[in-house]
C-alpha cells in the first residue's frame, strides 16, 4: 500500500469504528428532524446517545440522525411501529392522529415560563399523559422541552391584526390553526424540512416556532423580523413503540429508562440558556427582534382566548386547569 491509500485505510477504519456498534450489541436508531447541536433536541439526543454507548458499552449501541436526514415527522411514527427505528422525539403538536388530549400543550399562552412546563410535565398529571397512546403502540419515556414559540413574518407584527390576511406555516395541528385563524390569517400545514424554502419563495409568508429553530433553520434570513410573543409551547415527546419496550430484557430495560431520565432532567434544565443564546445569535446574525409593549402583548392573549374554548372539550377541562395551575 502506498502512504496515501493507507493514510485513507486507517482514516476510514476509525470513521467506521467510531460509528459502528459491536456484535451482539442491540442497536437503538434515534431520528429527529432538527439541528444535531446547539438545539435543545439536538442536543439531548447527542447526550442520550452517549449515554448509552458508554454506559450500556457491550449491549446497546445508539445512532442519532438528525435534521430529517431519515424520516420527517409523520413517517417516524409509521417507521417506530416497523422497528424501523427505536426512538423518535416529534413535538406533541405531531400526535393528533393518536390522542386529542396533547392538543392541551398547544393552547396559546397556556404556560407562563419553562418553569411552569417543568411544573407540569413532571405532575402526576403530566406523567399520565406519557401512556395514553399505548392502545396505538407508543409510549412516552419523557418530555423534552424547547421553548416557547416566536412569531416571524415578511412585515412587522406588533398586534394581532397585523397578521390579517397573512399565511403561517403550523405543524399539523388544528389548535395552531384556530390560533392563526382568530388573528385573521390563513394556516398551511407543512413539514418541517420545507419550512425555510415555503418562506424564501413566498409560498407562506410567515411561521411560528422557538429562537433555537428559527436560529439553526435560518428562518430569520428570510423574514422581516421576529416577534417576541412567547404565545405557545414546543415540546417532543421523547416516544418509543411499547412493543419494542416491553421485549426489552427487564435488567436492560430498566438501566435504559434510568439513562433516559437522567438526561430528560439534564436536557429540560438546559433548554432557557440555549434559547437565549439562539435569541441573541439571531440578533447579531442581523435579524430582527421586536419586543410587545404588556398592551400589544394583552391583545395577542385576547385575541387567542377563544381557542381554548374551542378545544376544552377534547382536553377536559380538569387537565386545563391544572396546566393553569402549574403557572407561578
Ligand atoms: C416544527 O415542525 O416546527 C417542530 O416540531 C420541529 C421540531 O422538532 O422542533
């Protein structure tokens, strides 16, 4: 062998061997469809991942894909019940087809601050919610948390009426829709990988989503600017098949979910800083961040209020009002 062609052997031995999992190792694949880093997902599965292939070294191997690179977010939950994958981690907006009851983390400024998500997806209210799908086959492990929700679009929002007649990228969900619908815009639902060209090309004309997305996607480069609304939550729940969880050897399972929680805690407890940090690098990226004065602010939640009437009856109005009364 020459230099060269051995330098390259060994080069792609080690690329190989860093991502390759042993014999009898058993192999969990993990797909998600944000930024590897610098994302509170993205780097909660990085986390997870290491994690694992460290501490359960011999018996479990974990691969992340991230940024859609294998399933968007309505094919992973087909590919989960296939064994395709193990893990998926879809905001709770993406479960609509499964359970009526997450639509309750979607009504518009339901919680005040991370705190008060941490408050309740750690309740015992909360934690019942991670089960309700098992008659369809999934279980949730956790919540992962992202932040709250900015709106963007190609003219400054300031009050609700000034996205009258505008059109918003949502993710499939139908309380995102009545949302847009009382501001007087129109709704398009559209995955989440189209969402930078839908907006360069002007076939939407805004959208709403956290300062880590609208940082790692690059949506601000094609908006005018971003409002500070805070009006809605991103959350993922971090979802495995039950199947595939209940054929887990119990030992093996149990140092799994162990793993699983530690880093649910140590991710949620990140997620303000990187958010921040994501605000502020769109700010010195050049985008636009406009603050609401508290009077713009009370007409977004005035505007909103009405959405959660409309969807009290598939949530209940029990599980609302404790939401509510996680707020501090
Ligand atoms: C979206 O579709 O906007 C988000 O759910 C993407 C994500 O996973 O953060």
């Amino acid at each position: 062998l020459g230099t060269v062609s051995a330098v390259a052997l060994a080069f792609s031995a080690s690329a190989a061997l860093a991502d390759d999992c042993d014999d009898g190792e058993m192999i969990i694949k993990f797909s998600h469809v944000v930024a590897a880093t610098g994302h509170p997902k993205g780097d909660a599965a990085t986390l997870l991942a290491e994690r694992v292939n460290k501490e359960m070294n011999g018996k479990a191997c974990m691969r992340v894909f991230p940024n859609s690179t294998l399933f968007d977010d309505d094919k992973v939950l087909e590919a989960l019940l296939l064994g395709d994958v193990q893990l998926a981690a879809p905001s709770l907006s993406k479960f609509e087809a499964y359970t009526l009851k997450y639509r309750l983390f979607d009504l518009p400024f339901l919680f005040s601050s991370l705190k008060s998500v941490d408050n309740f997806i750690t309740s015992d209210n909360g934690k019942a919610l991670l089960t309700v799908m098992e008659d369809k086959g999934y279980t949730g492990l956790g919540y992962w948390s992202s932040g709250l929700k900015q709106f963007s679009a190609n003219k400054p929002l300031l009050v609700p009426s000034d996205a009258k007649g505008l059109k918003f990228r949502i993710q499939t969900s139908d309380v995102a829709q009545a949302m847009i619908e009382a501001m007087g815009g129109s709704a398009q639902k559209l995955a989440f990988k189209e969402v930078y060209g839908a907006l360069q090309t002007g076939v939407v004309d805004g959208q709403e989503n956290t300062w880590s997305n609208i940082y790692t996607q690059k949506f601000f480069e094609v908006q005018d600017g971003i409002t500070e609304t805070n009006h809605q939550l991103l959350a993922y729940l971090l979802v495995t098949s039950t199947e595939w969880l209940d054929g887990l050897e119990p030992d093996f399972r149990d140092q799994f979910l162990k793993v699983v929680d530690d880093v649910t805690m140590e991710a949620n407890a990140a997620v303000a800083a990187t958010e921040a940090k994501n605000r502020q690098n769109i700010i010195d990226a050049g985008g636009t961040v406009r603050e609401l004065t508290p009077e713009q602010r009370a007409q977004w939640v005035e505007t909103m209020k009405p959405v959660w009437t409309k969807f009290e009856g598939d949530i209940g109005k029990d599980l609302i009002d404790a939401a509510v009364a996680s707020n501090e």
